[in-house]
C-alpha cells in the first residue's frame, strides 16, 4: 500500500514533493548538502553566501518551531563553494509535534537532491572521561522513543523513500568519520573531539541521576533530545549521515553532586564552542 493513499501517514508524497517543488521555484540553488543545527549552533548559517532565506511559516507544509536558541529558518547558500541548505532551528518531539512532523525536511532534503545529512546538537555527556566543550562525532545512536514507539517510520511505508525494513549499523557514515577526525586534527580540534554513542531522549525534562546511570549501562556515551528522528528517515531515504554533537553539560550521575541540567548552560556552552564547530564544519563541507 502507497504512504498517499493511506489516511494514518502524517504527510503524503505529494505534500513532500509540493514543499520541494515551492523551493525550487523560489531559488535557483540546487544543494547537496543538509545541515541541521542544534540548539544554539544556528550561527553556522550565517556564514553561507549568496543566501536565500525562507522563514519556515513562509514554505508550504513546514513546521514552525518555538525553542528560544532556534531561528526558525531555511537558508540555502554556498559553504567554501559547496552548494548547501541549512536549517537554523530544528522541530523537537517534545514540543508537541508529532514525530513525522520533527523529520518532514529531511524527506523534502532528499526530493531536493540533498545526498548528504550533517546533524549537529547539544547532548549531555554521560562518559566520565568526556568535559564540557567536547564535541562528540556521533558513531551510533540509541533511539529510546524508538523503543517506546516513536519509530517515525512506523505507519505504511512508501516505497518512493526507502524499503520497509532499513538498515542501522551503518546509520553514520565512516568516510564523513574519517574525513571529520582528519580535519579535527588540520583544524586544532582533536583536543576535544571524541568520537561515541548518543542517546535520544523525549524531554524536555532532564534525565534523573538514575536514568543517567541506566543510560550509561546501556552504551549511551552522550544524552540528548534531537537528531535520531532526521537520522533514520534520512537513512531510509539513502542521505549519507554526520553527526555532531556538542557536550554542553555533563549529566548528573551523583546523588552528592550539587550540579543541575539547565538550558542556560547549554546555550552558554553552545556560544563558547559554536566557532570551533562552524570552522569544523566548514572545512569538512569543502572536501566532501
Ligand atoms: N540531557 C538531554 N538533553 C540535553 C542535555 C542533557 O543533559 N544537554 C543538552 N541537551
């Protein structure tokens, strides 16, 4: 059965395909390269040039999103002479959207032409050895809201963006791995670049201490509440996959500690190390 003809998919083809269509009409950029900003680490966008920019509320079919940090924005525009679309402001499950709505771009990246997917957000570190200010390349992830249900690939499947039952252990690419780890080391950033597991979480309360540890037991080097939605249709639909993620905060795995998750201290990590990322990110756009 066709994901169109079917009235428990969240969106049709067709309403993908109009989303692409109006963005084609609207610029004459054609990108290869998606890239998803977390909270906090829009600024990556301001430095396209020859941008056009589209206010969510302004494309047919697109969400808007409401966390303070997020712009809200689509811009399209060269990176060291690399075709790209940036999102300044992604859509979180915990915001109220359902979660074919948090991954809508990602399938309107594909019907683009986007071949490559660069994620980047804030997480938590749980690994003991990881500090604040690490940027973590994310090698695997766990989808907690998987596990409960919120696969947003659940529901019929349409063939148009991918098989039924997709592959996940190669959800991150290992050349954009490598390629990544080569340019830390040319860029000054393998001080803080590590390389781990990160675990998606609904939010948008932070993890308990006994959460924390549950996460750790299970292999989660980073906790987050983003990016493993995007990450799994974008493989269903053939993207390629980077994944960055900011350590802003080191989670709480400590009845003694005093230390409290807060949104502030994530948006004050974000501003310290959004450069170190943007350059990180800049010169890995210009040797894919
Ligand atoms: N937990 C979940 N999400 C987060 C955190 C955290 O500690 N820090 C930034 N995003």
């Amino acid at each position: 059965m066709e994901a169109a003809s079917c009235s428990s998919s969240r969106y049709s083809y067709e309403e993908y395909k109009e989303t692409a269509e109006w963005l084609r009409d609207h610029t004459e950029q054609r990108p290869r390269v998606a890239i998803i900003c977390g909270s906090g680490l829009g600024s990556l966008a301001d430095l396209l040039q020859n941008k056009t920019v589209f206010h969510y509320k302004d494309i047919p079919h697109f969400p808007i999103s409401t966390v303070p940090g997020h712009a809200g924005q689509l811009v399209f525009g060269s990176l060291q002479g690399c075709d790209c679309v940036c999102m300044q402001g992604r859509f979180h499950f915990y915001e109220g959207y359902d979660i074919q709505t948090v991954t809508f771009p990602v399938r309107v990246f594909h019907l683009l032409g986007v071949d490559t997917l660069i994620v980047t957000n804030a997480c938590g570190g749980l690994n003991s050895t990881y500090s604040v200010g690490d940027i973590m390349l994310i090698k695997d992830h766990i989808n907690m809201p998987g596990f409960a249900g919120q696969n947003p690939l659940c529901g019929p499947n349409d063939k148009r963006f991918g098989e039924r039952f997709p592959c996940m252990s190669d959800a991150y690419d290992r050349e954009l791995m490598a390629l990544a780890k080569q340019t830390a080391a040319e860029q000054g950033c393998d001080s803080f670049l590590q390389e781990g597991v990160y675990c998606m979480v609904v939010g948008p309360s932070f993890e308990t201490i006994a959460e924390c540890r549950a996460l750790r037991t299970l292999g989660a080097d980073t906790v987050g509440m983003s990016t493993v939605p995007e990450v799994v249709v974008a493989r269903h639909c053939g993207l390629r996959v980077l994944g960055l993620s900011l350590v802003t905060n080191i989670a709480v795995t400590d009845y003694d500690s005093h230390e409290k998750a807060n949104h502030e201290e994530v948006l004050k990590t974000t501003q310290y190390r959004a450069q170190d990322l943007e350059r990180l990110v800049t010169h890995i756009i210009a040797k894919i």
